[in-house]
C-alpha cells in the first residue's frame, strides 16, 4: 500500500503526474466532479491546522466524495490514551483514505504500518510535511516554469519547520539549485537534512542571519512562522519570534521576479503591505494546495484499487536495521509516546545510527 509519508515517497515522474492532474483539474473541474463518488477521507487532525486540512477536506468534496473527521486531541479516543497504531488500525475499517497530523515525529510512519488504506501524513511534529511541499511545487511550476537551476532562499524557523525539510528535498533532485539557509543559529537546518539532501550531495547551499545579505540573488523566498509550539523554553522563543519580517524596503534589491512563499499561518514575518505586491504568491499558493491534494487523493485511491487491504510493510530486518543498544534521543519521537513500540535505528552509510520514525541520530543506551 502506498503511503506519502515524506515528500521523498514520491518520485520526480509521480510529482510531475500530480501536475499534470493538477493543472488538469484546474483546467476542467467538472470532469473530476464525481472522481471519488462513494469514497470516504478521514481527516485525524491532533495538531491546529486551518488549511491542511480544510483544503483536505475541500478537495474530497470536490472530487465527489465524504469526508469524515477528528479535529484536536481532546475530541478521540487519543484523549483516552489510544496509541496512534491502533487509531489508524481502527479507521481504516471506515474509510478508503487517511490524511493524519500529529505532534509526535514519526507518528505517520506508525499509522502507516497499521492501516490498511492509503496513508497521507498531513505533517508529524517537526518532521515531514509533503502535501504543503506539493503545494510550494504547483506555486513554483506556475511561477518560475521550472524547478531546476534556480535559487532558494529559505527564511525563519528552518530547525522546526516541516515544510522546510520537506521542500529542500524536493528541489535538492533538480539540477543546479543553489540554497540559501536564512535563520537564527539557534533554528538552522538540522544537519540530518542537510546531510542527506545537500552535502552529501554536492549541492551547493549558503547560510547565513542576514535576509538582506542574500536577497539581490533570490528567484524564491520561502518565508517561515517560528514554530512557537515546538520550543520547550519559551524565553527563546520570544527572543526569537521576530527574527525577520519581511517589508517593502526589504525588497528593493530583491529581482523583480522573485517568487515570494509562505505556508501559512503568518504570524507577523510577513508584513501587510508586502501582500499587494505582486511577487506574492502565498494566497495563490494556498489554492493550489488543494489541486494538489486532489491530485494525491485520485493517484492513492487508484492505487489502492489495484492493491487493496495491505498495511505498509516496514521491513526493519535487515543488519543495517539495530535494536536494544541504542536510544531515540528526541523528546519529541512517537517511540516516546506510543506504547510497545520499539525503538529500531538505521545504520547509514556514514556509520551514524538514526531512528527510522524520527530520523534522530541515536545515542548508547544506558
Ligand atoms: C505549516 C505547518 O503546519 O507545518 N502550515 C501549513 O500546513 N500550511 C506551517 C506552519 O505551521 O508554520
């Protein structure tokens, strides 16, 4: 069974079919009117999200189908301490398709492994976020015409910033991309993405504080919320909620056709004014989420058609995979959450041992 876990779940052949569909409902919308008709969503959402998933939801109803759904901790049997392997085992005898989020890093990797329907991770902690990444995609495509040789200036929360670790993965696969990493010391990309998708591969990143420094070389701006939910000290984050914010002035040096990007939700990084500017696509971006997350929907379903029932199978047998002498030292892992599950690291090419839910690097057990 086919689960979008991360973004990487996703060949560079599947994102340009979802494109292609994409633009294709975008084009004839009353084709895919009745797409999904008698098909059933769950939304298991453990986590605040507006967008996410409303445009989830949105584009289940425009593709025909129903959507049934679990919005805030408090309001499942999560509140009773159900483990998350349990509530997607439970769900799935419901419905045909599951977009989840979660707080816990990982936790769409164990719904995976214990749903028989499609699994779409909706955003796990700080980890992964793929639909938002598909929604950067059709903004960038739309935008820019390409993916390839341009560069991507990335601002705010890179630490925490899901859709950060998400899209640099996505455009690390094109040809001559050049990132840019702007943010705090303290909130720089976590050296596992950076690892894997840039320095492992050569390709060429800079990082820096300062907005201004690299703004006259952007094509793209993908501006961040700092993630005030994932600090466990709140003096940080409030010496560091207002790191940059994005104005008129600053972007006077910018090319007249940078791209200007934001997942959403602003919080103040973006100032109003910067919104009549027509190098901002952030709302427009919003809207393409939802063909895009059409898209996905049509290409699991079908999927899950020809290869029904079947839950994830997570393969953790091989003698890269470890088990007993090591520890997830991330707090924020669903090994730390979930009961029974055990704690199993992968042994990279480097020698480093990471978690295979979190993506942590391991440390000995005591
Ligand atoms: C993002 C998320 O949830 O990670 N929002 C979204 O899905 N559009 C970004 C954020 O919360 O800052």
């Amino acid at each position: 069974m086919k689960a979008v876990l991360d973004i990487l779940d996703l060949s560079t052949e599947e994102l340009e079919d979802l494109i292609r569909t994409a633009e294709d409902i975008i084009a004839n919308p009353a084709t895919y009117a009745h797409a999904c008709d008698g098909k059933k969503l769950a939304t298991l959402f453990f986590e605040p999200s507006t967008r996410t998933r409303m445009s989830f939801e949105a584009a289940m109803y425009e593709l025909g189908g129903h959507v049934i759904s679990v919005s805030g901790e408090g309001a499942s049997s999560a509140a009773k301490g159900e483990s998350v392997a349990d509530t997607a085992r439970t769900v799935s005898n419901y419905v045909d398709i599951i977009a989840q989020r979660h707080p816990k890093e990982g936790s769409a990797l164990v719904a995976a492994m214990h749903s028989t329907v499609p699994v779409i991770n909706a955003g796990d902690g700080g980890h992964c976020h793929p639909t938002q990444t598909l929604a950067d995609l059709l903004t960038i495509r739309r935008e820019k015409g390409r993916f390839d040789h341009l560069n991507i200036g990335l601002c705010g929360d890179l630490k925490f910033g899901r859709t950060v670790h998400s899209l640099i993965n996505a455009l690390a696969r094109y040809p001559g991309n050049r990132f840019y990493l702007i943010s705090p010391p303290e909130l720089k990309v976590p050296s596992y993405v950076k690892k894997a998708a840039l320095k492992d591969r050569g390709i060429p990143y800079l990082q820096s504080v300062d907005m201004e420094e690299f703004m006259p070389e952007l094509d793209i701006l993908y501006m961040t919320r700092i993630q005030r939910e994932r600090f466990s000290d709140a003096a940080a984050y409030e010496r560091l909620k207002d790191s940059y914010i994005l104005t008129p002035a600053k972007l006077e040096t910018a090319k007249k056709d940078l791209a200007i990007l934001h997942p959403l939700p602003r919080v103040n990084e973006i100032s109003v004014a910067v919104d009549d500017d027509p190098r901002a696509c952030y709302f427009k971006q919003v809207l393409y989420g939802k063909y895009m997350r059409m898209a996905l929907i049509l290409k699991l379903l079908k999927e899950a058609e020809r290869d029904p029932g079947v839950a994830r199978k997570a393969d953790f047998s091989g003698p890269e995979f470890i088990r007993g002498s090591l520890r997830c030292t991330n707090p924020r892992c669903i090994t730390g959450g979930e009961q029974e599950l055990p704690q199993i690291f992968r042994r990279g090419a480097d020698g480093v041992s990471r978690c295979v839910y979190c993506e942590a690097k391991a440390e000995p057990a005591e």
